[in-house]
C-alpha cells in the first residue's frame, strides 16, 4: 500500500514517538497528549533558532534560559502568543517570538519539544521546599503546588496551557519568575493566582521550592 505525504509525516511522528519513550521512559500516551495539534518531526527544523538557547532537545545548559524539554506544547504556545503581543516581557524573546508568524509553525515547535524525554535535574533534597510544594503554607494563603502542577512538578493534563511542567527546571529560572510574579514584573497568569500565591512567599521560601522541583 502506498502512503501519501500525510501518512508518512504520521508515521514518522509516532516513529519519533516510541523513540522518545525508549530513551525518556516516558509514557507514549502521555507524550501524545504533551505535542497536541503540531507535527513534532517538521518542528526539529522549524526549532533550530530556539535549540541555539534551549538546547537541541530542549535542555538547555544555561540557567537563563529555561528547559523546554517534555514541556505541554499548548503552554508553549501560549508563553509565545504573551511574547509577541508583550503580555510578557523579556527583550529577546519578544524578538525572536515575531519570527514566529505561522500558527502552524508554532504548533510544530512547540511540539517538537513537547515530544523530548521530560525535563530532569540532579536529585536534590529540601524538605522544607517539599513540604511547601506538597502541602502550602495554609497561614500564609500559599496552596499545596502540586495541585496545578501535578506529582514531582510534571504537570497535569487538565489546563495545560496554564500550569507548567516545573519539575527539573532550572532553580535559577524558578526563582527569577517566582521573584517577578511577585513584585509585578511578571503578570501573564491568566487567573492571577501565581502573583497572588508570590506575593506571599518570602525569597527563603521562594528558594526552598525552587531548589526541590530542580530536583526532580
């Protein structure tokens, strides 16, 4: 039976699939449900300008710039969409996010990463920043993480646009956009909970849980 160009291109994508689960150990469901509407073997090319910073597989070495790796391909794309219209800021991804100018070639990119083996750091142990993530600070209005961000920080399907995967993400990175959520700098959280939730953490706590889910 011969295949047209879509089948191939579907073939191909789940042949990238398997091979991301037999390396990552991830679940193939799950990855599935991580690329959602993109083509992550036409975004390994359409991404070479992000793999300069964000690594080839979306693991990046630099703090400053964060993992990409088996993050939710809609989160992605949302976090582009803010760049682009400067509901986020930072000047170098408000650039290059205006490079980005096809719906398609976003979803691909986003996907392409979204299809990598999930994100991990080195184990790291910090109860108080476990506990933080586990159960909140009731007293002080800070709810348990894991709630939206799932076990070990890595995410859940519901809202998935919303809730990032954190676990094995830099801890500078968490602590710079934990930081700017509280004071203000920060305010693309679509139901203003994460400036609410910063607002009320000291910088120990802030570092606390940043350095746990780096761990995991």
């Amino acid at each position: 039976m011969l295949l047209d160009n879509k089948n191939i291109a579907a073939a191909l994508a789940v042949a990238l699939l398997a091979a991301s689960a037999a390396f990552a150990g991830d679940n193939p469901s799950e990855i599935k449900q991580r690329i959602g509407a993109g083509d992550p073997v036409a975004g390994k090319e359409k991404s070479e300008l992000c793999q300069g910073c964000h690594g080839e597989d979306g693991n990046s070495i630099m703090p400053i710039y964060p993992k990409l790796a088996g993050q939710w391909a809609d989160y992605t794309q949302k976090q582009v969409r803010n760049f682009q219209s400067l509901s986020r800021i930072n000047e170098t991804m408000n650039e290059i996010a205006l490079t980005v100018d096809d719906s398609q070639d976003l979803y691909d990119i986003a996907a392409y990463f979204a299809s990598q083996k999930m994100m991990a750091g080195k184990p790291v142990q910090n109860e108080a920043g476990r506990k933080i993530y586990y159960e909140g600070i009731a007293g002080k209005g800070i709810f348990r993480c894991v709630k939206c961000h799932g076990e070990n920080g890595k995410g859940e399907p519901l809202n998935n646009n919303l809730f990032p995967v954190l676990g094995g993400q830099f801890k500078e990175y968490t602590i710079k956009q934990m930081k700017d959520f509280r004071s203000g700098f920060r305010e693309n959280d679509h139901s203003g909970m994460m400036p609410r939730i910063a607002s009320n953490m000291s910088d120990a706590e802030i570092e606390a849980v940043s350095e746990y889910l780096s761990g995991r």
